[in-house]
C-alpha cells in the first residue's frame, strides 16, 4: 500500500493524542505527507516532527474560516484531535466543507455530534465524506454494537444495545475533567446542571478479570444518539472509573465545583484535585469495555480489558479511518458515525497499527453470560 501521493492534515497536533497518531502514522507509512497544526508547538514537538515528510505549522482553528480553509487545502483528509468538540468541532468541518476535503474526528460530546450532523446536507453538496466520532467510545464501540447486532439476526425495534466502559483514574487530566463535567451536564442530550448522583442511575457492571464489578453512571455521549438512527435500536451508554470510589468523588468534583466561570481559577484547583485523587488511590492500568446486544435479556456481549493508554486506544481506531478513507472509501457524501464503516473492513485497517489487551465474545441468556462466541462466527455470520 504505497501513500507517497497522500496527505494527512492533523488538528491539534501538539496534543498528546495528536502526537500518539502521528507517531503510529509515520511508522507505518513513513512515505504519508503529514501537515500537523495546533495553535503552538514546543521546540520539543518541532524536534519529534523533525521529517522531511512532516510539516508543522500553526493554527488557530476558531479563526477566520477562509483562511483555515487556505491552510488546509492541500490535504486529502483532515484529522482532526482538537477539543473541546462541541465548540471546535464544528469550525474544523466548516473548514473542511469549504475546502471540499475529506473530514474524520474522534468526537466524543454529543452536543457536538449533534451540531455536525446537521452539515450532512452541505457535505453532499460539496462532496465530502465526514466520519464523526472515530475513537475508542464512541468508534470501535459502534462498529462492535454493529458487528454483534447484524450477527444476532434481531429486529431493531426489538433489540436492546447496551454500552459501559471504565477508564483507570490514572489516565484523569484537567482535559478530562472538564470533558467529564460536560459529559454528566448533556445526559439528556442539551446541557444542563450536572444531575444528583442516583439521578445519573448508577449500576455495577461485570467487566472481565481483572477488572472485574465496576460502577458505571449516565453519560452524555454520541452512541445512544447515533446508534438508534443507523441501527434502529434502542441505545444506553455508561461510563466508569476504576478502581471504585474514584467516579463519585470526580462527580462530587463536577457538582460542587464551577468548572466554566473562572477558567484560570478553576483549571488550577482541577489540577490540584487530579493529583490528590491519583494519590488517594493505587495504581490501576486498566480500561474495559462491555457491549450487550439483547432482545428479550438473550443475545451477545462483546468485552474487553486492556493496559493501552488512553491514547493508543483512542488513535489506532482513527488510524485505522484515516487509511480506510484514504484508499477504499466506499461511503457515500455526507456525515457519517463510525458504524456506517463495515465492521470487516475497519477491523482490517485496525490490524495495521499496534493494539493491546483481550476482546471476547460470549452469548447472553436472561442478561446472563453463557459460552464463548469466536470472532471468526461474528464475522462469517456478518459477511454471509
């Protein structure tokens, strides 16, 4: 697969997202032309960009549309690792509207999905493919409810999709604070005060070893939203910290704290509880994922432990995108979630970039799990 004539623009390049899918780009096709963008770069970032095929430049991609669109025009798909989404999501896809390029973000407010599906219609006009949402949650965990849905056979309107995921609070930043806050504020969709704790409907969820009973919350997030319309099924999502005891206190931080009034102020005192909760509890590497398709409590979970970072989990799936929309782009004009890809062709992809941890699947009777299920039945049902 030879990328020499292709070229990747990269959003918020000087993050650490930004730089994990440079890097996983880069060594894999190190012939791929990469413009990375951010509002600053460090002399550090100059030097780990120090390639011939890479190209830093900044950007402030709130400024005039014209001019990011300029920036960007040479590019054959933009990349886009810039949060908050709900305030710069929409900006970048305008940009890449304007520029008639090729759109993927790894979006994970639901607000801001919703604000750029309404470009569906312009992105037709101008012949653009956008993905909204290709990460680890949302992204792998639509194609896998999508991949485990066709297998099951069920008719959506009878078929019950439910999502939890646990993240170590190892990997809490300020970043994830905040987007932690926003997330308990659009549980309903539209932002509003950050509910009680029993409100948000807490449960324990039966993660694999060695995780093993993580409590899980309501989260605002894009699959309950886009999963209906693509599927037809009816869709939850929750939303964890490990070890437990962790999610209340970073929810109690989020209720009583006003994190959008003083940003200065309130960024510092987020940092200071970050560090404070990391010291309150022992180190814990691993993040899981649990997706139960269902009618009637019977059916299918897809489940997952890993130590990969944050990071690695949230860029691989979008490399996998970026390559996906690069070289077999069978999509149509549009806005699209993650599982409008065909869960056979991403997995493909994925399996160019490294990946860590274990994914099974095992049958449901009565919300019970039950035998193994391989992926090689998964796929074999899917494709037949």
């Amino acid at each position: 697969m030879d990328l020499s004539n292709k070229t990747v623009a990269v959003i918020g390049a000087s993050g650490n997202q930004g730089k994990m899918l440079i890097k996983i780009l880069s060594e894999k096709f190190p012939e791929l032309k990469i413009n990375a963008f951010d509002r600053t770069f460090s002399k550090s970032d100059e030097e780990l960009y120090a390639s011939e095929n890479i190209k830093c430049e900044k950007l402030d991609v709130l400024s005039d549309n014209n001019i990011v669109a300029e920036k960007l025009s040479d590019a054959d798909i933009i990349a886009n690792l810039a949060g908050p989404f709900y305030k710069l999501g929409p900006a970048v896809l305008k940009a890449a509207l304007s520029s008639g390029i090729n759109y993927i973000d790894i979006c994970d407010d639901i607000d801001g999905t919703q604000i750029m599906f309404t470009f569906d219609k312009l992105a037709q006009e101008h012949n653009v493919t956008a993905v909204i949402g290709l990460g680890a949650a949302p992204g792998t965990t639509n194609i896998l409810a999508r991949l485990a849905f066709e297998y099951t056979g069920f008719e959506p309107s009878e078929t019950q999709i439910d999502i939890a995921w646990t993240s170590p609070v190892d990997q809490v930043s300020v970043a994830i604070m905040d987007h932690f806050s926003h997330c308990l504020k659009t549980t309903t969709g539209t932002e509003i005060d950050v509910p009680e704790y029993d409100d948000l409907n807490p449960k324990l969820a039966p993660f694999p070893e060695p995780l093993g009973p993580v409590e899980v919350i309501d989260f605002g997030h894009p699959e309950p939203l886009t999963l209906p319309k693509t599927l037809g099924c009816k869709t939850t999502l929750k939303g964890g910290m490990t070890p437990n005891g962790a999610l209340k206190l970073c929810w109690a931080y989020a209720k009583y704290t006003d994190l959008q009034k003083d940003r200065i102020q309130s960024r510092g005192s987020t940092y200071h509880f970050v560090k404070t909760l990391q010291n309150i509890y022992l180190p814990n590497q691993f993040s899981g994922m649990m997706i139960d398709v269902t009618s009637n409590g019977n059916g299918i979970r897809l489940q997952s432990v890993t130590d990969q970072s944050m990071e690695e989990s949230t860029v691989v799936p979008m490399a996998a995108g970026i390559i996906y929309l690069l070289t077999e782009n069978n999509l149509s004009a549009g806005c699209h979630a993650p599982e409008a890809i065909d869960p056979s062709q991403f997995f493909r992809f994925a399996s160019l970039f490294p990946t860590a941890g274990s994914l099974e699947a095992v049958s449901l009777k009565d919300n019970v799990a039950g035998e193994r299920i391989s992926f090689s039945q998964l796929f074999n049902k899917y494709s037949s």
